[in-house]
C-alpha cells in the first residue's frame, strides 16, 4: 500500500508531460494561422465547385492543406530557431523557449506536410498537391531564408499565403481557371499591406534579429507607405475582377468596391499622418477586409 502513493504520483506526472508534450505540439502548428489557410482553401473550394459541393473532396482537400501548412508553419519555427530566440515577440516559441528539441519539431513538422501533400495527391487530385508542393517550397526555401538578406522577401511570401484558395478551387474542378487567378490576385495584393504594417509595428524587433523586411532597412517609412499604398490601390481594382469574370455577381462588386476603398483610405491615413496606431488600424482593416470579400464572393457566387 505504502507504494501506491509514490507509483500514482509517478504516472500523474507522466500523464501530465503528455499533455504539455501535446500543447507544445499544436502550438508549434500555429494554429489561428493554420485555420486562415483552411478558411481560404474552403472558400477556393467553394468557388470552384461546379454543382453542388462533394463534401467527401472538401474533407480531404482540408485536411490535405491543413496538414501540409501546420507543417511547414513547424519547418519554418526550426529553421528560423536561432533569429526566434533573438526576438521578444518569438523567443517564447516552443523551440527557442527549450520546450521541444529542435529535431523533434523537424521530425513533427516533415510528417506532418508529407502527409498532407500525400492526402491531397492521392485522396483528391496530383494538381492540388503540385500546388501545395509549390506553396511549401516557395515558403520554406525563398522566403524564409530571403527574410535575411532582402526585403523583396514580403513580394516573395504573398506567393504560398495566396496559393490556398487555388488549391481548393483545382481540389473542386480538377483545373486552374480565371477566377483562382483571380483570387490569387486578391490573396497576393492583400497580403502587402498587411505584411508590411506587422513588420512596421515590430520592426525594432525584427531588426535585433536581423531580418532584412523593408521596414528595418528603410528605417524613414517612405518606401514602405509607398508599397502599402501601391499594393492596396491594385488591391482596389482585383478586388472587382471576380465579378468581371463571372465569378461573383453585382451586390459582390458594391461589396468589393467598398471594402477596397475603405483599405485604400487607411493606408492612406498611415502614410499621410505615420504613427504606430495608424498602422494599427491598417493592420485591423487587413483583418476585416478578407473574411468580408471572401464571404461576400462565396454569397454572391455566380452558379456554374
């Protein structure tokens, strides 16, 4: 009896680093990046479908894409570990925190993506796992390592944060069509203003470790609020390209136009009066703009 106690407190505390074990594991996923890119898959997906939605093909177009970007949000944690470590904002990160070795987090982060890239292969179409091969490859092998040594990086990573929806679109139909490039374009020119007003915000820290983003190299914020302001007026017009293609119909567009014109005047406000809250409320505006354009395309979707 005596050592039942001890033996108890023994499997308890075995219990219990199980489950720090698999905190650590979904917080190295990312998770609330991770379910943007479902959102953006779902909403591909949608758009794509001709008739109604296999639902079966939709399950294992997000899994596949789920799996896939959880790992390489993994795979860029271990590869970026050392600059994680230099930042305030990253160096409580699983891997640079010492809450996971870095191989374990290597180990977790390659099966996971090889197997989403298999699902996708296999479950659903060889387009929709080409295209998210290609997402991973351009996220992982140009823009993190181009994050060290230019500031072209932020044009480089819109790449892989606008390809989800073209794969749920190719996991719908089977063929990259107008309006994923459309989408494309929308997902691309969004990302700019919305990359560029975090890096703004943070730029002390991103500097401290090295990161060559346009906001630490150009340390006066002209060619950044030039960028931000370039990237939301092309943002204006793609927006609106959907219903010229068909994609999306009339109350879509009024939609579009309105949201555009609202990002068009924060950014505005940002590079006419600079300060850190109105790249707050830029970065805000990004975060209301896509999930509105997006549900307001997929209500407005012009039927096949």
């Amino acid at each position: 009896m005596a050592s039942s106690a001890p033996q108890s407190v023994l499997t308890a505390e075995r219990s219990e680093a199980r489950r720090l074990d698999a905190a650590v594991l979904l917080e190295l996923t990312k998770p609330r990046l991770a379910a943007m890119v479902l959102v953006t898959t779902a909403a591909g997906f949608y758009l794509g479908a001709r008739g109604p939605v296999d639902l079966w093909l939709l399950f294992a177009a997000l899994v596949g894409t789920g799996l896939s970007g959880a790992g390489s949000l993994v795979l860029n944690q271990y590869l970026e570990r050392d600059l994680d470590a230099r930042m305030e904002r990253t160096a409580g990160r699983p891997i640079p925190s010492g809450r996971i070795e870095p191989q374990d987090a290597l180990l977790f982060g390659a099966v996971l993506t090889a197997a989403g890239l298999g699902i996708l292969t296999v479950a659903v179409n060889p387009l929709a796992g080409l295209v998210t091969a290609a997402t991973v490859v351009s996220y992982l092998a140009l823009y993190t390592p181009m994050k060290r040594w230019t500031p072209l990086c932020a044009i480089v990573g819109a790449i892989p944060g606008a390809l989800p929806p073209v794969t749920g679109w190719v996991a719908a139909c089977g063929e990259i069509e107008p309006g994923a490039w459309a989408v494309f374009g929308i997902m691309f020119l969004w990302q700019l203003p919305h990359s560029l007003a975090i890096a703004r915000l943070y730029e002390e820290d991103y500097a401290r470790a090295g990161f060559k983003l346009l906001p630490v190299v150009d340390r006066e914020g002209r060619s950044t609020e030039r960028q931000i302001l370039v990237h939301s007026a092309g943002l204006l017009i793609a927006g609106l390209v959907p219903s010229m293609l068909g994609v999306a119909g009339v109350a879509y567009f009024w939609v579009a136009l309105a949201l555009g014109l609202g990002m068009l005047g924060f950014s505005l406000d940002a590079a006419l009066r600079p300060s850190k809250e109105a790249v707050r409320r830029l970065l805000f505006a990004t975060l209301v703009y896509l999930p509105i354009l997006l549900g307001a395309m997929a209500l407005d979707k012009v039927a096949a």
